[in-house]
C-alpha cells in the first residue's frame, strides 16, 4: 500500500470520527436544552392575543372578551369612574 494513501484514510478517518463528535455534543446539547427550558407563564398569554390583526381590528367590547379568555382570572368588566375631587 502506499504511504499516501494510508495518510489520506487516516485523515478521512479523524474528519469523520470528528464530525460525529460534533453531532453527538450538539444532540446532547439540544436535549438539555428542551429539558431545562421554562414554560411561557400564563401571564404572557394576552400579549399573543395583542399581536393579532383579529384583536386590532375590534372593538372595545371584543378587545376585553378575547383577553379574558385567555387569562387565568378575568378582568371584571366594571365602568371606569373618575376619581373624585376633594
């Protein structure tokens, strides 16, 4: 066999061995990463529902319908009153 060739699949070899290295730390690192990430809190939930052309588009009585619904304790829809003056 000649010395060039031996050189070149021990090369090839180390580049292959190397690269499934890589694709197993990457694999180990994604699955920590799923497993360590928080949930979205609940509170972030009318933020979503904000960002929608649906929600911009409504008016005021479907603007607080569609929040409610995705809160965990909805807002009780009471008429807004100026503070009195003393």
């Amino acid at each position: 066999m000649n010395f060039d060739v031996v050189v070149f699949a021990v090369s090839l070899n180390f580049i292959a061995m190397s690269l499934l290295l890589v694709a197993a730390c990457l694999t180990w690192a994604t699955v920590w990463f799923w497993k360590s990430a928080r949930p979205e809190p609940d509170s972030l939930a009318p933020l979503e529902v904000m960002s929608q052309r649906d929600f911009a588009e409504a008016d005021d009585a479907e603007r607080k319908q569609m929040l409610n619904s995705v809160r965990a304790m909805p807002v009780i829809d009471r008429a807004t009153e100026s503070p009195e003056t003393n």
